[in-house]
C-alpha cells in the first residue's frame, strides 16, 4: 500500500506492498539477454524462481559469449539457466531457440522479445539493406519467435508474451526511420495478437524503456545514466509476464522510476450529413475541428472503431 508524504503529487515516495512476485515452475525466453535490458531481466527473472533461456548470438571482444556469461551469474547465484546463441532474424534459428526452451525445461510459459540492433542514419543516407536488417532483427525477430512459441503456449492455456517499443517508434525520431517504424509495427503485432490469445490465457503487451544500456551508445550524461538502470525498466517488465498481470493489449512506458499507459485515441471527428458529397472545401474549413483530440476515446480493437463510424449511417 502506498503512502504519499504531499498533497496533490504523483510521487511514490513510501510503501510496502504485500504482493509477492515469483516465477517458480514458469520457464521464459529472454532475447537479447546477454547485455542491458535482457541481462537485467534474465537474472530478475531467474532469481524469483524462474528457468531461463539467455538467447544472444553476440559475443565479447575476446570472442567470448554474452549469453554463456549471463547463464554463468544465474547459476552462481543458485539459479536455473541456459545458453542460447541463435539469431532471432532468421526463421529456423527462432524455432531453434524455442525447442531449446522446451528440450530443457519441458515448457514454455513467458516470451520476452527484446533483441535489437541499431542502424541509425537519416533516411536519405540510409542503405536500404540497414533498413532491411533492423525490420528482421526487431520485428521479424519478434514475429519469428512468437510464431514458434504460441502454439505452445496456446495448448498449455497460458502464456506471457512481451514485445519491445520505444519512443522512437511512438513518437519518431530523426534518423531512426528504421527503428521507428520496426518498434511501431510491434505495437500493432500486439494490437492484434491480443485478440487471438484471449481465449487461451495469454497475453501480449508491450514495453517502451529508457535505460542507459550499451545499445544506447552514450546517449545520456553520466549523472543521468547511474538513475535510468535497466533494473527499474525490469520491474515493469516482470510484472507484465507474471501471473497476477491479466492486463492485455497495453502499451507500458518505463524508465527511471516513471511508469505510464500510452495509448492511441481518436477525436470525436466530424460528422457530415450522411450521403451528401464532401468537398475539399468543406475538409479546409472544418480541419481544425478534425484534429483535434477534445473528448478522444480508446478503442479495444478495429470493429469498435468501424461500428463507430457507421453509427450515423444506419437509418433509426
């Protein structure tokens, strides 16, 4: 239970709650789990009871395996993990990394799609085959991985998949049109992913982090960096692949402590006289009104939306 010490902020300042969060029994796949936010959630996962597939096909400047390393500190620390080194961007390498999963733990219960690269150039300059790559490592990856794993997870009646966005797929970036619109499409993955797993107990959302990781390069000054660790983003992503998270279909901000809902609404539009011609004319002068997001509402899925539009065409 929370308990705020002033008046009229959104700030946790103390509390204690009586949930207890564990893992024990579930076995998840971690991509991208040999550095930054898949480490942090690899070992998270694994130290509340969680068995572990660490997926990272990088290595150290020694040659050395990322995920070789990660599943080394899970077992120091007492807990359950193994290595996998497939890359996510080809098709039977994700089937691959998913029957490591089921050939060592016998299940599969939580998918964590978080494997990425960066290409980063303004779209001008920008080789198509770096735009190519970053689709197949984010997307495809992602596509590839769930592909392989919902089968499973949809005979077992359960199963936890996350997905990875970012702010430059929600709100754009210059010279990441790439990795925009790679993050983008993983948030309508999910949109209609959802619906297919309802049934079955499974849910799909997904994460958009800030932490100062390696793939961020630099981005953030040192004083800022030591208060967005990748710990406080795995917060929020274990509490997606857990068992007392039923929400679906969200899209969750997380970093440095700050955690929020991000939706897409629709303005309540304008509604011309039904079956009377539109001019371009009429689009001009009633544009404003268009845009603008006064009194927006949220839609659970496209025929929500549809049956809105059509409201005003169906004879009363």
């Amino acid at each position: 239970m929370a308990v705020a010490l002033s008046k009229g902020d959104n700030i946790y300042r103390k509390g204690v709650s009586k949930i207890t969060i564990h893992f024990d029994q579930r076995v998840a796949i971690v991509t991208g789990a040999g550095a930054g936010l898949g480490r942090s959630y690899a070992l998270e996962l694994a130290a509340r009871g969680a068995k572990v597939v660490v997926n990272d096909p990088g290595v150290f400047p020694d040659g050395s395996s990322r995920a070789i390393k990660v599943t080394e500190e899970i077992h120091q620390k007492g807990g359950q993990a193994v290595a996998n080194c497939e890359s996510v961007a080809d098709r039977d390498c994700a089937g691959k990394i998913v029957a490591c999963a089921m050939d060592h733990f016998g299940r599969l219960d939580i998918l964590i799609n978080n494997a990425g690269i960066l290409k980063d150039k303004s779209f001008l300059k920008m080789p198509l085959d770096d735009f190519e790559e970053v689709l197949r490592v984010h997307l495809l990856g992602a596509v590839y991985l769930t592909k392989s794993a919902f089968p499973i997870m949809q005979q077992a009646k359960y199963g936890r998949i996350l997905l990875t966005t970012s702010t430059a797929g929600l709100y754009g970036n210059f010279g990441q049109t790439n990795y925009a619109a790679a993050k983008l499409g993983l948030v309508w993955l999910m949109n209609a992913l959802k619906l297919e797993g309802a049934k079955y107990d499974i849910t799909v959302n997904t994460i958009a982090p800030i932490a100062a990781t390696g793939m961020a390069g630099g981005t953030f000054p040192a004083e800022i960096a030591d208060r967005i660790k990748p710990e406080l983003v795995a917060s929020m992503a274990l509490y997606l692949v857990s068992d007392q998270c039923l929400s679906t279909g969200k899209i969750l901000s997380a970093g440095g402590g700050y955690y929020s809902s991000v939706q897409m609404n629709e303005g309540c539009g304008v509604r011309f006289a039904t079956g009377a011609a539109v001019t371009v004319e009429q689009i001009a002068e009633r544009f404003p009104e268009i845009i603008s997001l006064k009194d927006a509402r949220y839609y659970e899925n496209a025929t929500e939306n549809v049956i809105n539009i059509l409201s005003s065409l169906v004879e009363k």
